[in-house]
C-alpha cells in the first residue's frame, strides 16, 4: 500500500470533501465526471518533479524499486492532473516538497490519507488559519471539517494539534501522557497575542475539544464548553 498525493488545477477554492470526490473519480479514471481541466502548469509541475524524483520505467515499475526511488508504481498522469504513489517510508521527506511544488505552479494537492487539500497561495484568504498536526503536514487555509477530524484522530501516538491565527494566536491541544495527563485527558490551550494572556484547561471528552476548536475556526467571541481556563502566567 502506497501513501499517495494528487495535483490538478482549480481555479477557485474548494473544499477538501469536494476535493475527495474529485480525487476518487480521477483514481477510478472518470476524467470527465471528475471535472478536471486541462492546464500548462500540470506538465510543468510534473517535469520539475520528475527531474527532482525521476518517474519509474515500466520494467523498473513491475520489477525492485530503483535504489533511492520515493516511488512504489508508475505516476498516473494526464493534461489535467498526476497522481504520485510513494512508499511509506519516504512519504515524510518526499509529500512536504511536493505539496511546495505544486503551490507554486498554482496547482491544488489532495493528501487521501488525511483527507486534507492543501490549496496554492492565490486561493488562499488572507486570514485563513493553519493547522498543525503531530502526524502529518501542515495545512493553509484549513477547513473546518478538516479541523474536526484532525481532532478526532488524535491519539496516544499522534498526540498533538495546533491551530494558529497569526504571531502569537493559537489553540492547541495535547492528549494523554505525552501532554503529561492520564490516559484518555485532553490539555487545551490558547494565548491571545501576548504571553500573558496564556490559558490552559483540562478536559475528558473529545467533542468538547472538537467544539471548541469549532468556536476558534469561526472567530466566536465566547466558547461554547463551560469550563475554567487558568493563567499560565
């Protein structure tokens, strides 16, 4: 099984869930139902690549992996889009240098495996937050969905989440022992601009961490979980 990434062109926002119906046609090879269009910055996007990562032959695609090669299959490609399978191993070094890549040649990347589309600079708004994962790229601009279920697969193992506005407004969370809490505990913490105004609580159930990220996303003016916030300063 391969950790794979796509690239096509869109040109105007949409969101991850629209991004994965349009990822899965282009995997079932339903290019019109897809939606895709052809673009010049596809081939462009895939020749600098292939010149970073050079693609598979075909005998070396039915034989062993060339010696240093990210790639586990041929690409699959067309005037529209390209679909990268890479080995899981390189997935850490490789996925963060193609999602660069394909900023720059303007071109949407859809992670399948997290469900994430990261989106080029010009779709970007200009106050769009990021969201940083402990397994996993960061992400521009993220959706609310996608902020939801980044905290719904935290875990023991991918144990932490920051989602940030600009210099010195966050909120992150921590779980488990790795946050220094018992099995199960959530430590959320935001801070608004000045270290001062640093705030921790504690909490036991998942969707209220859920929620709370949910009121930060949207710029609410009060949480909506009533719990207490202590200075950490």
């Amino acid at each position: 099984m391969s950790f794979d990434l796509a690239v096509w062109f869109e040109s105007e926002r949409v969101s991850a869930s629209r991004a994965a119906d349009t990822y899965e046609r282009l995997a079932d090879g339903d290019f019109v139902g897809a939606g895709v269009v052809a673009s010049e910055a596809v081939p462009a996007f895939r020749r600098e690549l292939t010149g970073r990562f050079p693609e598979l032959s075909a005998t070396e695609a039915d034989g062993p992996r060339p010696t240093g090669s990210p790639w586990t299959a041929r690409l699959d490609v067309s005037a529209a889009h390209v679909i990268m399978p890479m080995s899981w191993d390189r997935a850490d070094a490789v996925a963060p240098e193609v999602v660069a890549l394909a900023g720059r040649h303007g071109l949407v990347c859809f992670d399948p495996q997290a469900e994430v589309l990261h989106l080029p600079p010009a779709l970007r708004g200009a106050d769009g937050l990021s969201l940083q994962p402990c397994v996993g790229l960061k992400v521009e601009d993220v959706d609310l969905d996608v902020i939801e279920r980044a905290v719904h697969r935290l875990s023991e193992e991918n144990w932490f989440l920051i989602l940030e506005k600009r210099s010195g407004h966050f909120l992150q969370v921590g779980h488990g022992p790795n946050a220094g809490l018992t099995t199960g505990g959530f430590a959320v913490e935001h801070r608004d601009g000045a270290m001062e105004r640093h705030y921790r609580c504690v909490l036991n159930e998942r969707d209220q961490v859920a929620t709370l990220f949910a009121d930060y996303a949207s710029g609410a003016s009060a949480w909506s979980v009533d719990t207490r916030w202590d200075s950490l300063f």
